[in-house]
C-alpha cells in the first residue's frame, strides 16, 4: 500500500515538474522566456513544445496575428476652424517581443498607449488640413460638375430638369473647394506619424481608417440651416429663371398667335372679296336679263331694310308691293294672290 502510494506521489510530483518544465505555443502566437523578470532568449514565434528550467523561468505569451484598435470618436477642430468628430480605427501587430514586454507588458495595457498615439497623430494631422481634406479623395466630382454644367449650357433646346440641374450645379461649383491632400493621402500621413511612435513600444502600425468623420452635435443644426439657406436660395434662382423662360414662351406664343391671327384674316378678306365679286357678277348678271326681277328684287331689299321682323302689313289689292309680291311669286311657279277688278 505504502508503495503504491509513492508511486502516485512520484507520478504527480513528475507530471507538476513537467508542466514546470516543457510549454507549448499554439498557433497565431509568440512566447518570451523570462528569468526572473528578464528575457533570457529569443521571442519564440513557431508553434510546438518547448523547454524551460522549472520555478525560475516563466513564459509570456503574446498574439503574433494581426490586431485590431478601434478608437472612441474624437472632437478635432480643422484649419478652416470647423469642429468635427472623428472616429479612426487601425490594424497592429507585435513586431518586436522583447521591446513590446518591457514598455507596455501585455496587449490589455498596450492599448491605451496605442489610443494616446493615434488620438495625437489625428488630431495634429487633421488640424493642420481644411474639412475638405478628410472628407473628399480627389477633385474627380469638381471637373464633372464642371463639364456637366458647360455641356447643359451649349444644349441651345433647354428643358426645365436641365434648368434646375444647372443651377445646383453652378452653386455648387461655386461653393466647392479643391482638395490638395485628400483623405486617402491624409490618412497615410495619419499613419506614418503614429507608426514612428508605435516603434517605440515594439508595435508595427499596418493601416489606419478614418470610419466616420462628421460635426459636432453643437454646430449640427447651425450647418443644417445653412444648407436649408443655401437650398432655399437655389429654389429662388430656379423660380426667377423659370419665370424668365415662362415669359419667353407666352412672348413668343402671342407672337405666333397674332401672325397666325393675320394670315387667316388676310385669306377671309381675299375669300370674301372674291365671293363679293362673284354675287357682283351674278347680280349684274341677272339685272341685265330681267328689269322686273331687278325691281322687285331692290325693293324687297328696302323693305327688308325697313321693317322689323314683327312687322305687319295690310295691303290693299290695288298695293304695288303686292303686285310685286304677285309677280315675284308668279316668276318661281307659285300660285298668284288674288287681286280684286
């Protein structure tokens, strides 16, 4: 019994020894050997079982993949004197084991060192650059406009849409900045300047991201309402231009109206003149075959000149417009009114 017993002592006694002794670095990470504190051998940084003198010397594992830092948004006022928040991120890996262990210890407390450096770098870059700059990459949709605009200028048949869009668009040609940097080249400026002081802390800075770059809540609404005037006034050159072409049109819509107006009153007088000919023609026509018809036909004229359309007559049988009725009448087959002896 008693020597089963020390068997299992030394069984356990072994197995802690061991484990004092051999360790194992997995995948995706690196291991520093301290004794007593200090690194007594190079960063180990290919995984399998290692071994190390049990009770003085212990092992710091570190992460040899990529990291990732996302920082809070940060206030930072730009050069043109606009306070805008920035929200950055960055990747970071451990490059240098030994260097990273005797400045900063571990990944947990390596970040705020790392959000110090960045907050400083963004805030110093940005500082120093317009709001443009962070914002736009290159002038690509300054020379669009541009064209845009001299392309719907040279279009001689404008149309309404055509209007408006030009003038937005020369509003905002007007307004638009040029970028001299641009936020792509910001960004790498960004980065170089925290990745000389990351060196420091055996931190290798493989990119940074500006995310989100926006302004103060403060200032927001200031911002909006300027971009409400600056839409309102756009509106109000719209509504003067269209204005402007609505009276053209009705100018010229009268124009046409009157010339058309002209022509046809010039072919109703050539029609009736014509037709006036014409009756003329037929008139003497007919005067010049028959003197009755002449006589009767002059002096139903009169009467129908003379009298009303109520008018009532009574006539004798002795009436010479009765006689002239009868033989009007006689003349187109009707029968004849009778007239006394």
């Amino acid at each position: 019994m008693k020597s089963i017993n020390a068997i299992v002592i030394t069984l356990i006694a072994l197995s802690f020894v061991a484990r004092a002794t051999f360790f194992t670095v997995p995948e995706g990470s690196q291991a520093v050997v301290l004794r007593f504190g200090k690194p007594v051998r190079d960063p180990i940084a290919t995984a399998g079982l290692y071994f190390k003198f049990p009770f003085v010397e212990e092992v710091r594992f570190l992460e040899r993949r990529t990291l990732i830092w996302d920082g809070e948004p940060n206030e930072v006022p730009t050069k043109d004197q606009k306070f805008i928040l920035v929200d950055a991120t960055a990747r970071w890996r451990i490059k240098d084991p030994l260097r990273f262990i005797s400045t900063v210890i571990d990944e947990r407390l390596a970040l705020p060192r790392i959000s110090s450096v960045m907050i400083s770098a963004t805030r110093d870059t940005i500082s120093g650059h317009n709001l443009v700059e962070a914002v736009r990459t290159s002038n690509d949709i300054f020379d669009f406009t541009r064209s845009q605009v001299a392309s719907a200028r040279s279009d001689a048949a404008l149309q309404g849409t055509d209007l408006i869009s030009i003038v937005g668009e020369e509003k905002l040609t007007r307004d638009l900045e040029r970028v001299a940097v641009g936020r792509e080249k910001l960004t790498k400026k960004i980065a170089d300047r925290a990745r000389k002081d990351l060196e420091g802390f055996g931190i290798e800075l493989i990119d940074v991201q500006l995310m989100r770059v926006s302004y103060n809540p403060t200032v927001e609404q200031q911002v909006y309402n300027r971009m409400k005037a600056e839409q309102d006034q756009i509106a109000g050159q719209i509504r003067s231009r269209g204005r402007a072409e609505q009276e053209a049109i009705k100018g010229k819509l009268e124009r046409d109206l009157k010339e058309i107006q002209s022509t046809a009153y010039r072919k109703v007088q050539e029609t009736k003149g014509g037709a006036d000919a014409e009756a003329t023609r037929i008139y003497a026509e007919a005067i010049g075959s028959n003197k009755q018809f002449y006589e009767f036909l002059r002096t139903a004229e009169a009467y129908r000149g003379g009298l009303r359309n109520d008018t009532r007559l009574i006539l004798s049988t002795n009436s010479e417009f009765l006689r002239l009725l009868n033989e009007g009448a006689a003349s187109i087959g009707s029968p004849n009114i009778p007239r006394e002896p």
